[in-house]
C-alpha cells in the first residue's frame, strides 16, 4: 500500500507518511557523488513514497500503511557465529512478529481463558475498545458523526456492540444493524448486545435491505462487523447480500468503511478470494496480523492494517505459531559499522555461473547486485563469448570464460573447472540467464549437488531441478531456491493455480521436505526454512516487475551467503532489502519505467539508514 499524508510523529517514527519520500536532500547529494560520472539521472520532483515503514509511531501506535510492525513476539533462532574474519556478528536473539491462521488465533483465546483465566466477554470487550479507540483516533472529532455498524450474529458481531458502546460514549451517533433476530445472537455476543442497550434494528431477510441501504448512505463511518476469522467458504445468502451492497454504497473512500478483525468475506489463512468481500479503508485486527491481510488479492481489500491487543501478554502471544512477518529489526542488526581494520577477503568472494548468449545482462546484474551488497570480491563465470560483455558492464566485476557449446551456453565440460573456482571461494549462485540448453541444464544438476559451497539456485537452474528435486538432498552445504510461481509449479510439477492457492504451505513443506531455504518470489514474497518457520516479506512495489529484478535479488542474497551470514539471515536480509531498494527507487524514478539496474543503485541506501 503506498502512503501519502502527513508527516511522521517524531524523529523516531519510520513510517513515511509525509508525502517527500525517503530521499532527503542529504540523500541526493550522496546519490550525485555515487553515481558514475555520466549516468546520473535528471532530478525530478519528490514523488510519494511507495514504502511503508512498518515500525509504529509511539508505543502507543499500532497504524502504518501496511500492516504495522508491532513489538516482536516470538525468539530469532540465533545465526551461527561465522569463522573469523566475519563482517557482521551473530545476531541477537529479539521478537518478530506472528501471522495467525484462524486455527492459531482460537487456540489463542482458549489458552487466554483456561490458562490465564481472561473470560471471554473479557477479551470481546478489549478489543472492542481499542478498535473504537482506533476510529477516534483516525476520525477526529468523532462528536456527532454517524456511524453505521453492520454487525453478523456471531462473536464479529460481539466486537461491533462494543464499538457501538465506546463510540456513543465518545459523543458519535451509532446506528446497530443485526443481519438476523437478536435471539439468534448467543454467547459473548449475547452479553456484549445485552450491554449495548441501545436500539438494533433487526435485518431479518430481503425486504429489510431499504433500511441497510439508507443507513449506509447516511453514514459518515461504516463499520463491518459481520464475519470474523472463522469463514472458510464464500459468503452468502443475507451476508453476501450486505457485502456487495456496503461495497456499492460506500465505494472505495466515498464512505470510509472500517472492518473488525478481517474484512468479511476474507477467508483468513489465505490470499485467495473466494467471494463478495468488504472493500475497507482501514482494518482494526485483534492481537495479531493474519494471513489474508498480508497476502494478495485479499490484502487489496484491507487498506490500513491496526494491530490491537485484547489483553494477552506478548510472551503468550506467539506460541505455536510458525508463520511471521518479517521487519527489518530482523535484519538491520545484521550491518553494524565496518571496521577500519577490515579489507575486501573480510566481506567474502563470491562466484556467479551465469550468462548464455542473449542473456548476459543476467549474469551481470546479479553482480553487480552482490558488490552493491557489500561482498568484498565477485567472479562472473560465464560462457567464453560473453565474457568480454559481462566485463565490460562493470569495471569492478572479475570475470572468468568457460567452455561453451556450440549455441554459445555454458557446456558441462566446464564443471572441472568451475570446481576450482568454487573451492577458492565463500558462495556460489548459479542460474541467471544459464540457458535450458541440455548440457548447462545437465551442469547445473552437477554444481547443486556436489559444490561443497553455500549456493543459490535460481533461473535456469531451478528448470533444471524439475523431476530431480532429490539431488537437493545431497548437497553438503545449505542451498537457497528463489523460483517465482512458474519455476516453483515446474520444479513440484504442479499447477501455479495450485501454487499461488496455498503459498505458504507450499513453502514449508517443500522447505522442510527438502531441507532448503526458499523465497517464493511474487507480491508480499513468502520465505521458508527447513524448521518449518515461514516468513512474508512486506517491501516491494509493482515497478520491480520487470525483467532482471531477479537477477539482482540473486546477487544480494549470493553476496550475503559470501559474507557467511547463515542462509536464514542471508534469504531475509536479501529479500527485505531487495524491496526496499525497490521502493526506494520507486520513490525517487517513479514505478512505471524502473528497471533492475535502478534497483542497483538504490541498494546502498537500502543498507544504510541514515543514506533515506
């Protein structure tokens, strides 16, 4: 979601609210005096940044343009201390923050009311609050506004009478509507309706929607309260008919809509739409993020994501829970300052195989990506007639020309002597641009399963892995695979329907099943490791689709395995900082037109915060 708006809340806040961007005039000047002499781009207007920081505003705060960062909530496993000369020590053990499935969060209540002992009207009532005390805050002065509240019959329904209540209480004028008979309502429904005390108005089938429709189109605030978590199908019947009506009523910002929980019509542990869903401006979530507002096309229909706690201690929060989201407090602590004693073998030597003929700017950009990311040396390896091409794309690359086949790809006869290279190096990425010619597919079968190097596998050489995922299985060191939906279908042999239908899953298990770490490239990327934990990068923009984007994400990630962070940290370093890079280029250039190689020159500052 890209923000406009106001500024920041203090100098602490990292949510880029005011509408500048993140390229200050100090990062300007910086970028002029980066930039190679000839290749500076024409400065342009400040446009909106497309980033949203995702740390909140105060501690107080849980709203940012994406879904928020809140306090961390469950232990980093530590990365292992890499040998010495190392660049970056073994990270701390923090929090990040859980994405809960609809399974997850029930078994959160039961562990609050039988463990901790928090009644369930208790709970109800916490997050009705801090919702209502959300919507104060966000439409101020709330004096005197009408709010529409469309409440379902179930415990969503619950959360909508306690908003009603604080809301009254805070001087608006709540109008509650009932998609059913006030005698169907039951539970901690019940009680929070019974506490409400103020009138409902009972929606009992078709000849009651004149009343929704006026009430909608009178309101100056709708507030969705129908389903919750627990929808695993399409809406129907009376509530799909609400749906499409608040929809057609209230548009996209013609009246704000404010959802409780989770859109409805959003099924919860996917991305996927399955039916009518509430299109809403802001969503108030109660004490964690879930997946359907993370993954798309179902985070479209979410607008601004708040984080509200319903009185769980943090510690309790996570518990079970495997997938998370990932922030740069993850990665950030990563790049501490370099020392003056350091020298470019201290930041490690990377080796990319890469290149065929038509496609040596692949080789190339992957790179120049990894000596953008800080690796202290990298070696192009490519076929010996696009040797000269890869060099001269950048001066700073070594380079090395293999044996070629006569279409002018890599041939396998030079395994023997990328072996060599390899063993005189830190990393090796192999794929960009290899070709699925029959003998570099056959070489990259080779290099993955027998290099004795931490590699990552990408492009061409995850085609070659398609049928032959067993030889991941021999490989002595850690393999990282970044294929999008298309390489990932053709490496499981499945559909990318069938794919992009249960992202996350497919992540793990094939994580797990295979003992690899993987990205799962696309909007909001889905990283795994081979304990089962998952994690969904939140940076990115649709400007860096395009081709060559990754090719850089390669080179990244290549350079922070060279670095020898552990392939956990290496995959999410390079993921979450390949978006940002992203972003921040998009800020600057716009998204429309950006290439990879703006991407490149963004990466510095991507890694460097105080260069936004």
């Amino acid at each position: 979601m890209r923000p406009g708006g106001s500024r920041p809340c203090s100098s602490s806040c990292a949510t880029r609210t005011c509408g500048r961007g993140p390229m200050s005039r100090d990062w300007r000047s910086w970028w002029d005096r980066w930039m190679p002499f000839g290749t500076r781009p024409r400065r342009r207007g400040r446009a909106a940044s497309s980033v949203a920081r995702t740390r909140p505003c105060t501690s107080s705060c849980r709203v940012s343009r994406a879904p928020p960062i809140a306090r961390p909530t469950r232990p980093c496993s530590p990365t292992s201390s890499p040998s010495p000369p190392t660049c970056s020590p073994p990270r701390k053990g923090g929090r990040v923050q859980p994405v809960f499935t609809a399974a997850e969060m029930r078994a959160l209540d039961a562990r609050a009311i039988e463990k901790l002992g928090t009644p369930g009207p208790q709970l109800m009532e916490n997050a009705g609050r801090g919702a209502a005390a959300a919507i104060v805050r966000e439409w101020p002065p709330i004096r005197g506004k009408r709010v529409t509240i469309l409440c379902g019959k179930g415990n969503n329904g619950g959360d909508g009478f306690v908003v009603a209540r604080h809301l009254k209480s805070n001087g608006a004028r709540p109008r509650v509507l009932l998609l059913g008979r006030r005698a169907e309502v039951t539970g901690d429904a019940a009680q929070a309706l019974r506490r409400w005390r103020g009138r409902v108005e009972e929606i009992k089938g078709e000849d009651g929607f004149a009343s929704v429709r006026s009430a909608l189109a009178e309101a100056d605030l709708v507030v969705d309260a129908l389903l919750g978590t627990g929808l695993t199908g399409a809406a129907h019947g009376l509530i799909a008919h609400a749906i499409e009506l608040a929809n057609d009523v209230c548009g996209r910002g013609a009246i704000p809509v404010v959802a409780l929980d989770l859109p409805s019509g959003l099924a919860s542990d996917g991305g996927l739409l399955l039916g009518p869903a509430i299109r809403a401006d802001m969503t108030v979530t109660f004490a964690g993020l879930k997946r359907a507002l993370l993954l798309y096309p179902a985070a479209e229909h979410a607008g601004r994501v708040i984080v509200v706690p319903i009185g769980v201690p943090e510690a309790e929060v996570g518990r079970g829970v495997t997938t998370f989201l990932l922030e740069e407090s993850d990665v950030r602590g990563l790049f501490p300052r370099r020392r003056p004693d350091t020298h470019k073998g201290t930041y490690g030597h990377l080796l990319v195989v890469a290149g065929s003929l038509g496609k040596s700017g692949a080789a190339a950009l992957a790179g120049s990506a990894a000596l953008r990311s800080g690796v202290g040396l990298c070696t192009v390896a490519t076929a010996s007639s696009q040797q000269p091409i890869v060099a001269g794309f950048a001066m700073e690359l070594m380079t090395e020309a293999l044996v070629e086949t006569a279409g002018r790809t890599i041939a396998f006869k030079a395994k023997e002597r990328i072996d060599e290279l390899a063993a005189q190096r830190d990393a090796v990425a192999v794929g960009p641009g290899l070709s699925l010619d029959a003998e570099s597919q056959a070489l990259a079968r080779a290099l993955v399963s027998e290099v004795p190097r931490p590699m990552i596998v990408d492009a061409d050489a995850l085609s070659a892995l398609a049928g032959h995922l067993d030889l991941l299985e021999e490989a002595s060191s850690p393999r990282v695979l970044t294929p999008h939906p298309g390489e990932m279908a053709r490496m499981l042999e499945m559909t990318v329907t069938q794919v992009q239908a249960d992202r996350i899953e497919i992540v793990r298990e094939t994580c797990v099943r295979y003992r690899v770490h993987l990205v799962l490239k696309g909007a909001r990327s889905v990283l795994g490791c081979p304990d089962g934990r998952v994690f969904i990068n939140p940076t990115g923009n649709p400007g860096m689709a395009s081709g060559g984007s990754g090719d850089v994400l390669t080179g990244m990630i290549g350079a922070f395995l060279a670095r020898r962070f552990d392939p956990l940290a290496a995959l999410q370093a390079g993921c979450y900082f390949h978006g940002l890079a992203g972003d921040l280029a998009a800020a600057d250039r716009g998204e429309e037109g950006l290439i990879a190689s703006d991407i490149i020159r963004a990466i510095p500052a991507a890694l460097t915060p105080s260069l936004r």
